[in-house]
C-alpha cells in the first residue's frame, strides 16, 4: 500500500474518532447529531475523498434533513455543488452554490467556482463559435470572481489576472 494511503487512511480515521468523542461531549441536539453524522461520512470518511460520489451525495442529502443551522447548512449545500461540478453536472453544481450562498453570502470558494463553470462555459461557447454567448458568460465569472476577491483579498490570483488582462476588474 503506497505511504500516501496508508497516511490517509490513518488521518481519516483519527478524524473520525475525534469527530465522535466531540459529537459525545459537545451538547447538541439529537438532529444536530444527526446531521454531522451524515455529514462527516460525505466528506470524512470514504466516500467524497474517495471519489464515491454516489454514496457522498446520499449522505450530504441526508445531512441536510436534519440540519437547520444557516451556516453548517451552507457547507453541506456547497459540498453538493461541488460533487454535481465534478459529475460535470454545472446546472445543479450552480443551484446548490446559491443555495449555499443564501445561507451563507460568506463563501468566496462558492464564488469562486460559480465563476469557474461560467468561465467554462465562456470557452465553451468560444468553440462553438458564439462570441455573444461567450462574452455573457465571461462577464458572469467575472461577478463571481470579483465577489470571490472581495471576501478573500489575496487569494484567487489567477482569476485577478485574468481579469486584469480582460480588463474587467475595476
């Protein structure tokens, strides 16, 4: 087993059993127990870190059930829209972000990759020749991006530069 594994393995199984001993100690209500249990099987254990998308949307779906904190909610939304933009899903991956950015309009990397799918999807019109669409799109992302750097200054520098070169940043 390569050493990155077996190092993964061992800090995810750490992570779980912290996860547990504070879920037991911390005073929280039986749905909030609930909740994060289905939250840290999505993205602690196996399932999203170990590309099971299926299984990490169940869990997140599930998640979000019991939740009713705003913001822990916001992360499992953004966590959602994050599996549905590796699926290539962008339609659904965008609905979740601004769900979770209802909740939360603190999340630069919501932001950020809302204008990376639109970004994408500049280019993509760019190939099939739409210069209209491509050019909507693009000024899409850079909405998203400039709320990104915004929330985050210093981070996001590629998305700064391009806006730079495409004089879009104000």
């Amino acid at each position: 087993m390569p050493r990155s594994r077996i190092n993964g393995n061992f800090i995810d199984k750490t992570s779980s059993i912290v996860a547990n001993i504070l879920l037991r100690i911390i005073p929280t209500t039986s749905g909030e127990k609930k909740a994060f249990t289905y939250y840290r099987d999505g993205a602690i254990m196996l399932a999203q870190s170990e590309g099971n998308y299926a299984e990490a949307l169940q869990n997140y779906y599930e998640a979000t059930r019991p939740e009713i904190d705003p913001y822990d909610r916001s992360y499992i939304l953004y966590n959602i829209g994050l599996i549905h933009t590796s699926n290539g899903e962008h339609t659904k991956a965008l609905e979740y972000y601004f769900r979770a950015l209802e909740r939360n309009p603190f999340l630069p990397q919501a932001f950020n990759n809302m204008a990376v799918i639109c970004h994408y999807r500049g280019e993509q019109a760019i190939l099939q020749g739409d210069s209209e669409i491509a050019e909507a799109w693009s000024d899409q992302a850079a909405e998203y991006w400039k709320q990104a750097i915004a929330l985050t200054p210093g981070n996001y520098i590629e998305a700064h530069n391009w806006l730079k070169i495409t004089k879009r940043f104000e």
